[in-house]
C-alpha cells in the first residue's frame, strides 16, 4: 500500500509527494482547502508552506489534514495492486465534482 513519506510546497497550492515506494507525484490541492477549518491556509500562502508529513498524510499548523488517498489517488485506494497514481493532478473537492455532473 502506497503512504506518504515525505512532501515539498510548491507554487500555487501544489505539493510534491516522495510516496514509500520512491515515487514521486504532484498535486495541487487548492480545491480541497475548502470550509471555515482551511481558511487559514488559503488565507495566508506562508502558513500552507509550513506543510509537514504526519501519520503518512499531508498536515499544517493546527493538525489541520487531507486524507491520504485523496491525495495520492483522487479517491478510495484502487483494488488493483499494480495501479499507479497519476503523476501530475489537480485534485478537486468532491462537492465541485458533484456541482460538474
């Protein structure tokens, strides 16, 4: 199972992700700092640099998180062992992607 073992800020809300596999991806996550709970974030670009790896995910100042799979998979952990993540994504909140249907 893939986890991740170390992250880098990028520009523009975008991280790079170093999995435990070596692997690496990147995501922008800009569309998931939604709700009172990230305002922070959103609200000052140097506290979401402050971005560390905790218990394999992504956590800020506040133990403010992201789920793991989202940012590795865009969802739930494929069933297929052999399943890659994509190397480059913009993730998207899952009420955006229900508001696109």
């Amino acid at each position: 199972m893939l986890l991740i073992r170390s992250a880098e800020p990028l520009e523009d809300y975008w991280v790079r992700l170093t999995l435990t596999d070596g692997s690496t991806v990147e995501r922008n996550v800009r569309d998931l700092l939604q709700g009172p709970v990230f305002e922070p974030l959103r609200a000052d670009y140097a506290r979401f640099r402050r971005l560390r790896v905790r218990a394999a995910t992504l956590e800020w100042p506040g133990r403010v998180d992201l789920d793991p799979h989202v940012l590795i998979w865009n969802g739930p952990r494929p069933r297929d062992p052999e399943a890659r993540p994509a190397d480059r994504l913009e993730l998207k909140h899952p009420a955006a992607l229900a508001g696109a249907r």
